[in-house]
C-alpha cells in the first residue's frame, strides 16, 4: 500500500512539472509572437490586441483553432480568409506562411477549379487581389508579386481578429468595378 501511494505521488509530481513545463513554453511562444508582431509594427484593428491572446484568436469557426503563430526562426504563419464578392463565399488557409508570395497562394488556392466558378475564369493570372482598411473605409489592391509579410507590412494594411482577409475578383470584371467603387464607411475607432 506504501508502495502505490508513492508511485501515484511520483506520478503526480511527474504530471505537475509536465503541466508547468507545457505552460512555460506556451508563455514563452506567446512572448516571442508578440515580440515579432511588435518589431513589424503590424497593426490590429482591435484595440489593445497584443495584450490579450483573446483578441488575435480568429472567431470564424474554420479558422478558429489557428491562431497567427511564430516559429523558432520567427517566421509567422497566419489565418487567411480569401473571399469572393462574385459567389458571396469564401475559402480558408488556415496556416499560410509569411514567406509565402500571393502568387504562391492564389496558383495553391486555384490548382484545382472552383466548383461555383462555371466560367472557368478564376486562375492566379487572371484575377486582381484586394484588402480593406476597414478603418480608413478604403480598398487597397495587392501587388501578388508581394510575399505575405510584405502585404501585412504595408501601411494601410489592419488585421482584423487575428485574420488576414483578401478579396478575389477578376480583372477587368463588373465584380471588380462594382467592388472597387462600392461606399465603404469608415469604422470609428477609440483609441
């Protein structure tokens, strides 16, 4: 009986350093993702977002589990939503590389044909790439020769939930006239 008590407290105290051992490196991950996101400068349309991990948690329910990540080279890979204001539909990655150039993720993104996309119109070369600055109330386009750090490094460029969100329409479209020139009021902010 001796014996059982103290292999379960030595399987206690085991599991409690294992507890406090994942929980040191999960603040530490935390600490060089913030130190990252903070030497880019990038900027978060939630106030306050670097202080609470809450925030850069993304709310959609395909993205929700992938929150912006930093490895050990300090290479962040991001949540990405790309939606479509042609079908009113939207396709995930759920953990794209900063490294990675639109280009990259558009050819990735279009490899196979899209079920909605009868036309067969929607390929990498054929489509122009746009963000929001919800904020200012203003579309930006994207340069696909970028990389995916680049773009978050632009100045007009605002992560919003910890998501980096990108509109495809092809060049030269109604969809892409229409999108380009629709009103967009800018979001108040209290900072």
């Amino acid at each position: 009986m001796r014996k059982a008590c103290l292999t379960r407290k030595a399987e206690q105290d085991r599991d409690s350093r294992k507890e406090a051992r994942q929980e040191r490196e999960k603040q530490q991950q935390w600490e060089r993702l913030v130190a990252e996101l903070q030497n880019r400068m990038v900027k978060f349309e939630e106030r306050n977002a670097l202080e609470d991990e809450r925030k850069l948690k993304p709310r959609l329910a395909p993205l929700e589990d992938f929150m912006v990540s930093c490895d050990e080279n300090g290479v962040l890979s991001w949540p990405v939503v790309f939606c479509y204001p042609e079908f009113h539909t939207t396709d995930f990655q759920q953990q794209l590389s900063e490294t990675t150039k639109m280009h990259e993720a558009l050819e990735q993104l279009f490899a196979e044909p899209l079920e909605y996309d009868k036309a067969g119109v929607y390929r990498a070369s054929k489509v122009n790439v746009y963000y929001e600055n919800r904020i200012l109330g203003f579309a930006y386009m994207v340069d696909k020769n970028k990389t995916i750090r680049e773009i978050v490094a632009e100045r007009s460029f605002v992560v919003f939930q910890g998501t980096l969100t990108f509109y495809l329409v092809v060049k030269g479209s109604k969809q892409e006239e229409s999108f380009v020139n629709q009103t967009r009021i800018p979001l108040k902010t209290n900072y």
